[in-house]
C-alpha cells in the first residue's frame, strides 16, 4: 500500500472508499480489477468503487461474498471486514493458484507440508492444528530450521521457555525469510488466533518457494553458463585442432620445400661445377687455339721470308742474266763495227 501511497491504521474505517480494496486486489492477483477512482469526492464515489471490487471478487476471483456489500464496508462492520479480509487470505494467500478449495483444504495443504519440510530433516513432531501446537513456539523453530539448519543450534531447539521460542522464530523469520511480525509474542502466549498462525505460516511458505524458485533460477543460469562455457570449449578444442592440423600442414610443407631446395642445391651445385669444368676446358682451348696462332704466324712470317729470300735471288739472277746479254750484245756491237 505505501508505493501507492496509501496507509491502513483502521480497518473498520480506511476501506469504505473502495480505493484501498481495489489497489489491495490488484496488488494480491496481479489483475486490473476494473474501473475505479482514486480521488473519491463523495459517497456514491465510493460505492461504485467498491462495487467494482466486489464484482472482481465473485467474477474474477470466484470468491463467494455471503451477506456482504457495498454498504456493510460503508457502515463500517468490521466483523464482515475482517471476514472479507480473510476470504483474501484463503484466495490469494493459502490457495493454490487455481483458487480452489476453502479454509479447510488450506490448513490441509499447510500441514503437509510441514510435515513434509520436517520429515526431509528426521523431524518427527507432531503438529495438528495451527493454535496449540505452535503456542510454545518450538513448532515454529522446528520448521525454521527445517528450511535453513544453520540458522539454529540443538541447545535452540531444545529451550522449553516458549517467550524465548516464539521472539527467537519472530526474529529468524524476519531476518531471513523477509517474513513480517503479523503475530505477537503476547497474543501466542494468551493462545493465539488460529487464522493468523496459518496465514503466517503460510508467508514462512511463500518465502521458502520464493527462495527456492530464485535458487533454481540461479542453478539454471549457472547451468546455462556452463553449458554456454563447455560450448566455447568444444569451439575452442576444435579451433584449436583446426589450427593444429594447419600447423601439421604447413610443416610438411615446408618440409617438403626445403627438400626440394636441398635438391636444387645439390643440382645447382653439380652445375656449377660442370660450368667451372666447361670454363676451364674453354680457357685450354682458348689457349691452345692462341698458341695455335702464334705458330701460324711464325710459320707465315718464315715463309714470307723464304719467299722474300728466292724474290731477291731471282731478282739478283734476273740481274745478272740482263747484264750478261748486255754485254754481249756490247761485244757483238763492237765485233761488227
């Protein structure tokens, strides 16, 4: 009510606008119980606004509303509001979510599972009704350490001083289940008000599903989590063994190449050094073929000589032969004349 901005000190007389019922059904069901006014001017406001509520109530909710109006709320009865309070707590606070079964059949399902909640812990104390059997607290520290065993030592468990009991289950309750003090240490002791037992233990309930719904959320998503990181890490092992193969790869490739190299070496090799052999054979003939040169020039050169030598001797002959018949054409000359 206080994010609404609303406050309940009296219920005979804070819900006869209807505006406090109709926030309070919209808040239990998590519905739009219908049309209503938050700004309520006048009495026929208010009686429209809590017709609204009881028509959400007996169409939506399937509550029965037995001798209960618009006008009782109104005139301020407060034994019909509280027991339209109470026909809330059944519905929307004891009730499965189907909405069936009455106040019997709550207290039926609370003592199940508490009997259920205890036996899980060996717990075997016997719990029939929700005024007696809680009035000297130890059943509400039972089911308090039922639901959370480090919360409470054996020497807890075992004081028979039900002041320290009931404060001691108020308090545990509060502090970790988020479950508000709607019971008094004083009124539990003077024997309690059987509907407020079940209604509170019914909210020890609630806390407890709450927590563990919120529990297996978490061991959902831890679980998602996990299934997302075993995922990456079946992707990670196969990128890994993509790249390890890749490697394999290229190191029989390179090993495949530097084979080939080391055959081209060895051939480049052989090659070279039939080109050396080939050059130094070129170099012998190149000499043989220059001293083949120089010898025929030699000879050349002899020859000419020799050449030059019989030229001379034929000349000096040739000579000689001419100065012959020169003188003898001289001594015939001088004969005849």
């Amino acid at each position: 009510m206080e994010k609404h901005g609303l406050n309940v000190d009296d219920l005979a007389t804070d819900l006869d606008t209807g505006v406090v019922l109709c926030v309070l059904l919209e808040e239990l069901s998590g519905m739009n119980v219908g049309p209503y006014t938050t700004k309520v001017k006048n009495q026929f406001m208010g009686t429209a606004n809590l017709n609204t509520a009881m028509t959400f109530l007996m169409d939506t909710a399937k509550i029965p509303l037995v001798n209960i109006g618009a006008e009782d709320i109104q005139h301020h009865n407060l034994k019909i509001i509280m027991g339209l309070i109470w026909q809330l707590i059944i519905r929307f606070e004891l009730q499965g979510e189907d909405g069936k079964g009455g106040e019997k059949a709550a207290k039926s399902a609370m003592l199940s599972w508490i009997h259920d909640t205890l036996g899980a812990m060996g717990n075997d104390m016997r719990i029939d009704d929700f005024k007696r059997s809680f009035m000297d607290g130890k059943a509400f520290l039972a089911i308090l350490h039922s639901l959370d065993p480090s919360l409470l030592t054996e020497e807890q468990l075992a004081c028979d001083d039900a002041r320290t009991n009931l404060e001691l289950a108020f308090s545990l309750a509060e502090e970790h289940f988020g479950v508000a003090r709607i019971l008094d240490v004083e009124d539990m002791l003077n024997g309690g008000d059987e509907r407020a037992v079940l209604t509170y233990v019914s909210q020890i309930f609630k806390a407890q599903r709450a927590m563990s719904e919120a529990k297996m959320k978490d061991l959902e998503a831890l679980r998602a989590a996990h299934a997302a990181e075993q995922a990456s890490k079946a992707e990670l092992e196969t990128s890994l063994g993509d790249a390890e193969a890749r490697i394999l790869a290229l190191e029989a490739r390179i090993d495949e190449l530097e084979k080939a190299l080391a055959e081209s070496e060895d051939d480049f090799a052989a090659k070279a050094a039939q080109i050396a052999d080939l050059r130094a054979q070129l170099g012998a003939a190149k000499a043989q073929a220059a001293d083949a040169d120089a010898g025929a020039a030699q000879a050349l050169a002899d020859l000419k000589a020799e050449l030059d030598a019989l030229d001379a001797k034929a000349a000096a002959k040739a000579a000689k032969k001419k100065a012959r018949r020169r003188r003898k054409k001289l001594a015939y000359a001088a004969q005849r004349g």
